[in-house]
C-alpha cells in the first residue's frame, strides 16, 4: 500500500492555516464607534448646561435633559449629522482656525514642507557627514531629544508642533541605525508626558486652575516633581528601547523609511547646510510665534510654508540634486498625499462627536449627559476614592474631547465645585484632570496629533497600540499613586 504523502506547509494548507488577529484598520474603528454613537441617540436622553461669566463658564447643578429630541438620523439633513455624512460633515466643520478644518488644513501643508525638505536629502547628508558610516554610536542623541521634547510640552504645550519634528526625526533617526517607533516616542511620547506632567502649561494647568480660582502656577513644586519623574522613566524605556533596535537584539517597527535603494548620498555642502539652518530657525520661529503672540494653526501653517518657498529656492540656486521648480513641487504633491489620511481621520472623528450632538455645552448633546453622568460616579464613590474616579473621568472624557483647554473649560466647572462637596481639594482636582487628560492622548484614537504622527512616521494604529499599551498602564498606575498620595496630603 502506498503511503500517505508527507504534508508540506506550502498549497492548500498553507493557505488554511490561521491568521494572527491583527489590529483593523483606523478608518473602520472610527467607522464602529461612528455607527456605536449613532445607536446610541436611540437609546439614551441628550442635555445642557447653562453657562455664566465671562469666559462663560457651565453653572454647577444646572443639568437638564433635553425634551423632544430625536434620534439621529440615518442621512444628516441642515440641523442634524446622520450616520450616512457623519465624515463629511466632519471634513467641512469649522474654520481655519478650528480643530477639524483648519487642523486638516495643516496636517496637509506639513506633509507637503517637510516632502520638500526630505527632497534635498540634507538630514541625510549631515548624518552621514557627522556619524561613522551615518550611523550612531550611543543613545545619547535619543536620551537627550527626550528631554527635550517632554521640556517643550511643559513649557509651551507642544502639541501639533510634533507632527512636523515626527516628519523630520522618523526618516533620520531610521537612517541613524533606529526605527521609526524610536521617533515617534522621541517626539510625540515625549511632548505628551511632558505635557501631561507639566507645572505651567498654558493649555491645561494654567486654564484649569484659573476656571477653578486658583493662583496660576499654585503647585508648582509638586507639579515640577511629577514631571521629573515621568520624564525620567519615559526617557530610560526610550533609551533601552533605542538601544535595543542599534544593537539588533529587537526587531524594528517603521524600518520602510529606510532607503533600500542603494542610491549614493551626496556629500554635505553648502546647501544642505543653509537648509538645515532655515530648519532651524523655522523651528524657531514657530515657538517664538507661540509662546509670545500665542500662533495657532494658520499661522503656523504660514510659517512652515514660508519656510519651504525659502528650501525650494536654496535647493534650486543652491545646486542640489533634483532641486529644480518642478521635481520640488512633486516632492510637495507626494508629501501632502502620505498626510492626507491623517486629515481624514481628523475629520471622522469630528463627525462621531457631530452624531452625539457636538461639544456645545448649551446645546442638547449626549456629551453633555456623559459629563454629568461621569460626575455624579465621582461624586458616589468612597471619600478616599473621590480624587481618583475624578481621574478616571477625566481620562474617559478625553476620549470624545482631546483638546486639553477644551477639556477643561467642559469639566472643570463641574469638578472645582464637586471637589469641595466630596472633601478634595481644588489642586488636587485640577491634578487629576491634568494627568487624565494628558496621558490617554498617548492613546485615543480620535486623537488627530496622535493619527498625524503615526501616519508621518508611517506606522499604524495597531503596530502602536500594540506596542505602548503596557507602558501607558505603568503610567496610568503611576499617576493613580500621585493623585491618591495628593488626596491624602490634601495638597
């Protein structure tokens, strides 16, 4: 009798063979909790608050449930996001000067800058110029860039500026001997611990302590401490991490932006460097913009895009490369069109908060009736407990809203008063809502900086979630023990 063929891994089985469950793709989560929220105008009661002051401000207890609302409709019409235009009345909400349109708009120019830089290989040809081989020898670049970055987001709220140093540091520390992941928790993970953990952020601690009238800056001493901690422990797993991929005892994640094509890089001149330098000082230019004049998005768009009229020039009479008009223009065109899934994340995820019924606490919203939900499960617990459920709610509701000024302008009004009823104090509050609101962006999805940085790093969602969500609960654990130790030392 013949025997039975010996199975092989290749045909047949192979192809039956099981597929490790990956991460599905952004768009289809968003589409999920797109159609999740809809479900959800049938089931649950939208409200409003009533405001007061000036900058008005929600009025505690003034909840109410909206009567004769309907569910949202399956196709939209003038006065109501449906689930059907749920993503293009995201793309089309706002101004230029808006979290949806006008950051789209950015992301946009960015990607279209920073395709013009890379262009002249510049970065390239200073790495080559400057490390053995172009590649580094030490993690002392990466420890100290974390530093930096996580200085940045304390002090002036570093937040969409890292979408452009993403573009920037991705490709040139992969060129260096890391990996785009390095980057990414170089720049984006950096300025989030820094902001989160930050003693004078101008976005978060400063508008939380003036909404629940405490002296701005008031804390600082504990603040400042958090901040050194946090950023300690992110810049060691950053470097162990860095160093790891150097070394090739760990395989890396975004490694595609290396150049495989075995294409010479040209020797360090002139031009790359007056490119590097109007990096720089472009760089410059936008944090003194912010800090000083408080630029936002369609100024810092400009900047950016002046600074790349100025590459272009220096490109084409400086003798680079494939520095001409028009090979220029098409590294714009390829640049925007590598961010331009980042902008419709963007906007996706502004049309879920449109099904819910928007932001506006005047306005009857299912935010609305979250928020006050969120607040009276921080009111019920136990007293010991109440600073840290206050912390809980803050870190859910930066799920729906990721801005840190919006976030507490919606929040604190209702915390800075239930603080005082449940035996917390206002710092303490304040506290919770900085490190719940921080941290989770590191996260969220509907986190447009978040989506951005990955898409200029080209990593996915997944590749992401699935390497940060252990460190994001060591955070999470460790912001818990701050707050509980802040209750108990009613600070």
């Amino acid at each position: 009798m013949a025997e039975t063929p010996a199975h092989t891994t290749s045909g047949t089985e192979s192809a039956a063979a099981p597929r490790a469950w990956q991460m599905p793709d952004t768009l289809i989560i968003l589409f999920v909790l797109a159609l999740l929220a809809w479900a959800a105008t049938f089931i649950f009661t939208p409200g409003q608050f009533e405001v007061a002051g000036d900058p008005a401000r929600i009025v505690p207890g003034s909840y109410e449930a909206a009567s004769g609302t309907m569910p949202a409709p399956i196709l939209g019409n003038e006065e109501r996001t449906g689930f059907l235009d749920f993503l293009f009345a995201g793309l089309v909400t706002g101004d230029r000067y808006s979290p949806t349109v006008g950051l789209m708009a950015f992301i946009i120019v960015l990607g279209g800058v920073f395709g013009m830089v890379m262009s002249t290989k510049a970065i390239d040809a200073a790495l080559e110029a400057s490390l053995p081989d172009g590649k580094a020898q030490s993690e002392r670049l990466v420890f100290g860039l974390f530093w930096g970055f996580s200085l940045a987001g304390a002090v002036f709220g570093l937040a969409e500026e890292a979408i452009a140093l993403t573009l920037i540091l991705a490709p040139a520390l992969t060129r260096a001997g890391y990996d785009s992941m390095t980057a990414l928790l170089v720049c984006f993970g950096a300025s989030v611990l820094g902001f989160a953990t930050s003693w004078m952020n101008p976005f978060n601690v400063i508008i939380a302590q003036t909404i629940a009238g405490l002296a701005p800056l008031s804390g600082l001493e504990l603040r400042l401490g958090n901040w050194l901690v946090f950023t300690s422990v992110g810049a060691l797993f950053t470097w162990r991490y860095a160093r790891s991929i150097r070394l090739g005892t760990r395989q890396g994640i975004g490694t595609a932006l290396t150049d495989e094509s075995g294409a010479k890089i040209a020797p360090f001149s002139l031009a790359h460097m007056l490119v590097l330098v109007t990096l720089v000082a472009g760089i410059g230019w936008v944090a003194w913009g912010v800090t000083m004049y408080g630029y936002y998005l369609a100024e810092i768009a400009a900047q950016f895009f002046a600074m790349g009229l100025a590459v272009a020039l220096i490109a084409r009479f400086g003798g680079i490369e494939g520095g001409d008009f028009e090979t220029m223009m098409e590294a714009f065109r390829e640049g925007a069109a590598q961010l331009l899934p980042a902008a419709i994340i963007v906007g996706a995820a502004k049309g879920i908060m449109l099904i819910l019924g928007g932001d506006d606490p005047t306005s009857a919203s299912l935010l609305n009736s979250l928020l006050n939900g969120l607040a009276g499960f921080a009111g019920a617990v136990p007293e010991w407990m109440t600073a840290w459920a206050m912390y809980l709610v803050q870190s859910g509701f930066n799920f729906f809203v990721t801005s840190g000024s919006g976030q507490a302008t919606i929040t604190m009004p209702i915390m800075a008063p239930l603080a005082d009823l449940t035996g917390v104090t206002r710092q303490t509050a304040v506290l919770a809502f900085q490190l719940g609101d921080g941290l989770t962006n590191l996260v969220v999805p509907t986190s447009a900086v978040l989506m951005a940085c990955l898409a200029a790093a080209k990593v996915t969602y997944g590749q992401w979630l699935g390497f940060i969500w252990k460190p994001v609960l060591v955070l999470m654990a460790m912001a818990s023990t701050i707050v509980l130790i802040a209750h108990a030392i009613g600070y």
